[in-house]
C-alpha cells in the first residue's frame, strides 16, 4: 500500500500559498487596463454622452456588471478545494432571470414593436459577438492561471464561474461601444455572445488548467 501510495504521490508538487488579496488586485487591474485601453482606442459609440442619460443604458450596465461580479467573485472563492461553486452559480441564475425580467418591462415600456430584422441588426450582432469573445479572453487566461496555481477541485464548475464572469465583463465594456439600446437586441446578442463564451470556456478549460 505504501508503495502505492508514492507511486500516486510521485509526481505531484506543492500548491503555493495563495493571496486571495493579490488575486482580486490583479484581476481589478486588468479589468481597469482593459475598459481603459477600449476607450483609448476611440470605439466608444459617438453618443455616448445621450446614452448616459438613458434608463436602459444603466439597466445594462447594472445588469452586466452584478453578473461580473458575481462570476469573478465565485470563481476565485471556488479554488479554495473545500469552496463549491455551486451556491455562486445559483446566484448568478436568480440574477440573469432578474435582469431579463427588468428587460422585459423596459421593451414594454418604450414599445418597442416593428420590424424583427431591423430590431435585431444581424450584422451588428455578430459584431458584437466577435467583440465580447475577443475581450473575455484576458481575464479568462489570468483565472485559468489562478485557478491551475490553486489547485481547485471543482474544476466544471470554476470555469462555468470563470466562463459567466468573464463574458459578463467582456459586454459590460462593449455597451460603451454598442449603438443599440433595444432591449430585445441586447437579450438576443448579448445572450447569444455570453452562451458562446460560457460554452468554450467550459469546454476547454477543464483540459487546460489542469493541475
């Protein structure tokens, strides 16, 4: 048995020590590095000074960056071994139902009827999604590092967290970019675009973080 045992062992190495401090630090970071570079680069939608006066500008702002928060926050908790992500999960399910909810009474509010095309822009939709995969993708890699550093044991579950968070992220920086304060194109593109980016996340990053 004891020779079993140091075969298993064999191979593994220690776990550094982690600083949940210092991670939330450098995820912060990169996120404000991010906004900022976006921004910088002058893709800011022309009106936006109009939009900030918008009801529904705030309800996606609010709305996106809870779900961040939320996803960044249960990602980082669940690679401490004995952390579930499920209860974080859970959470950031009741708060998508919320923000749709609150969507829906937007749409009803400003009567949004017409044409469907027109209302969803296709063309504007797959440019948003190309934007809000392309932005996830920093923070992603700097929790997948943390979480392969943490030796989490919940690794399906981390990177549902690590997947939902960052998409969240990556479209709460694309609002500023976003012309369209339609609530059901936000519902449809902005859904479609953080479902993409949940599922390849999941998919891969079990296989890559390993530890």
């Amino acid at each position: 048995m004891d020779d079993f045992l140091d075969n298993l062992a064999g191979d593994l190495a220690p776990v550094r020590r982690r600083s949940p401090r210092l991670e939330i630090l450098a995820l912060a970071a990169l996120c404000a590095l991010e906004l900022s570079l976006f921004l910088a680069a002058g893709l800011a939608r022309p009106n936006l000074a109009a939009a900030l006066g918008l009801p529904v500008f705030w309800w996606k702002l609010i709305s996106l960056g809870t779900l961040a928060l939320l996803g960044f926050a249960t990602a980082l908790r669940s690679f401490a071994p004995e952390v579930s992500p499920r209860r974080g999960l859970q959470l950031m399910a009741m708060a998508v139902v919320l923000a749709l909810g609150a969507g829906w009474l937007f749409d009803a509010a400003m009567d949004g009827g017409g044409d469907l095309a027109a209302r969803l822009d296709w063309r504007d939709g797959l440019h948003c999604v190309g934007f809000v995969v392309g932005l996830s993708a920093p923070p992603v890699a700097l929790l997948a590092a943390l979480m392969r550093r943490a030796a989490a044991t919940h690794a399906p579950g981390s990177s549902l967290a690590i997947g939902a968070g960052a998409a969240a992220w990556a479209a709460f920086v694309f609002v500023f970019a976003c012309p369209h304060d339609d609530p059901l194109y936000v519902a449809v593109w902005y859904g479609f675009s953080c479902g993409l980016t949940l599922f390849l996340v999941r998919l891969l990053l079990p296989r890559l973080a390993r530890w």
